[in-house]
C-alpha cells in the first residue's frame, strides 16, 4: 500500500528522521579516557585502543580565523570537516579565541565579564558537527592569535583579574561541550610561557610568526615564585573551573619543545612538573633538517608517565622523507599525532601549478599513508 502524505507531515519526518540520524553518529562516538595504567587512550565501556590522528584547523586558507567566517560561510566548515574526515583524521584541534567568547564594558570590574552566547551558540554547532562526521575536537582555548582582536581591557588587567576571566573562558566553554562524546580533550592554552628573570615583563604575547601570535605568557612577573610553580598554579586554578562545569573530558595544554629545564630558552612548563595536574601531555614538534634523532630524544624527555600527543608537527624545516622518518620512529613514544589541514583538499592541490601546493600535497598524501601504520583507523 502506497501511503499518500501531505506537504506539512513529509516536512515534519524529514525533521525527525535527521534528528535521529544526528543522534546515531553522536551515539556512534565513543568518550575518550585514559586508560588504567596511564599509558594510552581508550575508547568507551570496552576501552578500545584509540590513537589521535588528525588535524590543526587553526585558520583557513586565507589566513583567517575560524570565528572569522563562522557565522557567515558554515558550509564552509561543514566542507572541510568532510575533506579531514576523509583524510584519514579522527581529531580536529580547534582554536577558540578569547576576545571572540569574553566581553567586559570598559570601565567596569572584571566580575561583570561574561561569556558572549553567540560564539557558544556556533561552539555548540561545531560540536554538533563533529558529531556528525565522526570527528572528535581537541578545544584549545583562550587564543589571542591576531593582536588587533584582544581586548584592550583584557590586556590591562594584572595577573589574578587575567586568571580569573580565563576561568570564566573555561568555565563556559567547558558547560557548552560537557555532555558531548565528540570533545577528545580541552587544551588550556597554546604555547603558554611562564617569566623568567625579576623585571616585570610588558608584553602578554609573544613575538608574531606568520602574523599570529602563538606563544602567550601566563604572567608578566615571577615574584620569587619559581616558574613551574607558577605553571601548575595556572593549570590548577583552570582545571577548577573547567571541572565546576564538566567532570569528565579530558585536560591538556600545548607545550612548546623548549619546556624541557634547560640553560637559555625555557616556557617553566617542565613536563615532570605540570604532569600531576594534566591527564596527558601535548608537545609540539617541528623535526629539522638532519636533526631527526635530537627531536626523537626531545620527545622521549616528554614522556613521564602518561601518554603523550604531537599536537603539532609538520615538514616545516625538513624533507617529506625526514618527516615520515620521525613519525615512524616516534611510535612507542607518542600517542597520537595531529598535523595541519588549511581547507584545501588533494583534488584542488593536484589542479593547481603552483610549487607551494605541489609541496603541500605532497605532505597530506605522506601523512595520510603514514596514518596506516599508527593504528588510528581501528579505535572506532
């Protein structure tokens, strides 16, 4: 029998039947722990292996930043989503910025900051599509990436004023994401820097690369405090307000290679130091040319105990060859590996003549072979 329906209920099960079909792929993702013996992560009730392997989706080909076309070019995303998944990637790091989700009137006291709903709204909708296309996000937060979008408010307020709406940032990023399997993890804060020395510094972000500012400092001045105590307090105190809002999703923060405790150059985030208060480590590691072995013994100084994620690497400063070499030889160390994705898929890079896209083919094809050997295409 042929059922005949009118234009009003079709409607209406078009509307339920992909509200179900949603909550299936949502249901279809596992939450992410740690596992028992704190050596690697696992999978749902089962504890399945399950290895990170994806991409940092930290600004689209045009340089610009995701909450700079979020709300006017979503098919955008929803694209590129698509084109990572079918990469071979199982993470997306995602880097939410804090003048995008924090707003204070100038003038008033930091206790009158608030969240801004509408960069939660499209959070919830990026979770939404993760969910969707499989994917699990890495939320790396309190991003100040373009100078000219921080808030002159935010860069006057001392150390304790500056924690505190962080917190806030945590507290309500954390809320938005809590019930959703597809959060793999929430990082603190990219490349986070404690002082060094006695003089009161001037500056909260650190030099510009490529015109983003990556590298953040935490605090303008150690005050006799000694700066892996100033980093595990930081840790601490957003850890707090990530956990008043969400108990189980995971803790990290990106840690450049130079926190290792060293003469010269040193973030104060010694790995031995700020592991108690982290449930895995994230490093970032760029291997350079002929160099190969001094990134594998770096990384090897990052492992104390839980499991470690490159959330970061590329072939920066070193051949496809040399890469495919140290992600090779990293295994047994690492365990997980996120590179980078632009919003340019293979078929575009293959049509164009430019050298710079034939170079970055190159590369996504390497680690999309490179993804067979990590085991990252059984944990699902």
């Amino acid at each position: 029998m042929i059922l005949k329906l009118k234009p009003p209920i079709v409607a209406a099960l078009v509307i339920v039947l992909a509200a179900n079909a949603s909550r299936l792929k949502a249901d279809a993702l596992d939450w992410i722990a740690v596992s028992k013996d704190g050596k690697e992560f696992v999978a749902g009730p089962a504890g399945k292996p399950f290895i990170p392997w994806g991409f940092n989706y930290d600004h689209d080909e045009n340089g610009r930043l995701l909450e700079d076309y979020w709300e006017t070019e979503w098919p955008k995303i929803e694209e590129d989503f698509r084109e990572m998944r079918d990469l071979g990637a199982n993470v997306v790091r995602v880097h939410l910025q804090f003048g995008k989700f924090v707003s204070l009137k100038e003038g008033r006291p930091v206790a009158e900051a608030q969240p801004i709903e509408a960069a939660l709204r499209q959070y919830r909708r990026l979770i939404q599509l993760a969910e969707r296309t499989g994917l699990y996000l890495d939320v790396t937060g309190l991003g100040c990436y373009h100078k000219a979008d921080v808030p002159p408010w935010y860069d006057r307020l001392d150390e304790a004023d500056r924690w505190e709406v962080q917190a806030l940032f945590w507290r309500a990023v954390a809320g938005a994401g809590s019930g959703s399997p597809a959060i793999f993890c929430y990082d603190l804060m990219n490349e986070p820097v404690t002082p060094a020395g006695v003089q009161k510094g001037t500056n909260w972000l650190g030099p510009a690369f490529a015109g983003k500012h990556f590298v953040q400092w935490i605090s303008q001045e150690a005050k006799g405090r000694e700066r892996p105590a100033i980093a595990c307090a930081w840790i601490q105190r957003l850890s707090r307000a990530i956990r008043e809002a969400d108990q189980r999703h995971l803790i990290t923060v990106g840690l450049v290679p130079w926190s290792l405790p060293q003469p010269g150059l040193d973030s104060g985030f010694h790995p031995q130091a700020v592991a108690k208060d982290l449930d895995f480590i994230s490093v970032h590691l760029y291997p350079e040319k002929s160099k190969v072995p001094e990134a594998l013994a770096t990384l090897k100084a990052f492992a104390v105990g839980k499991p470690v994620v490159i959330e970061e690497t590329f072939a920066l400063k070193c051949s496809i060859e040399e890469f495919s070499a140290f992600v090779e030889q990293s295994r047994g160390t690492a365990s997980g590996w996120i590179s980078f994705y632009w919003g340019r898929p293979p078929a575009e890079l293959r049509a164009s003549r430019q050298m710079a896209d034939a170079l970055l083919l190159e590369f996504l094809e390497a680690f999309q072979r490179l993804r067979s050997g990590s085991g990252a295409g059984s944990d699902r």
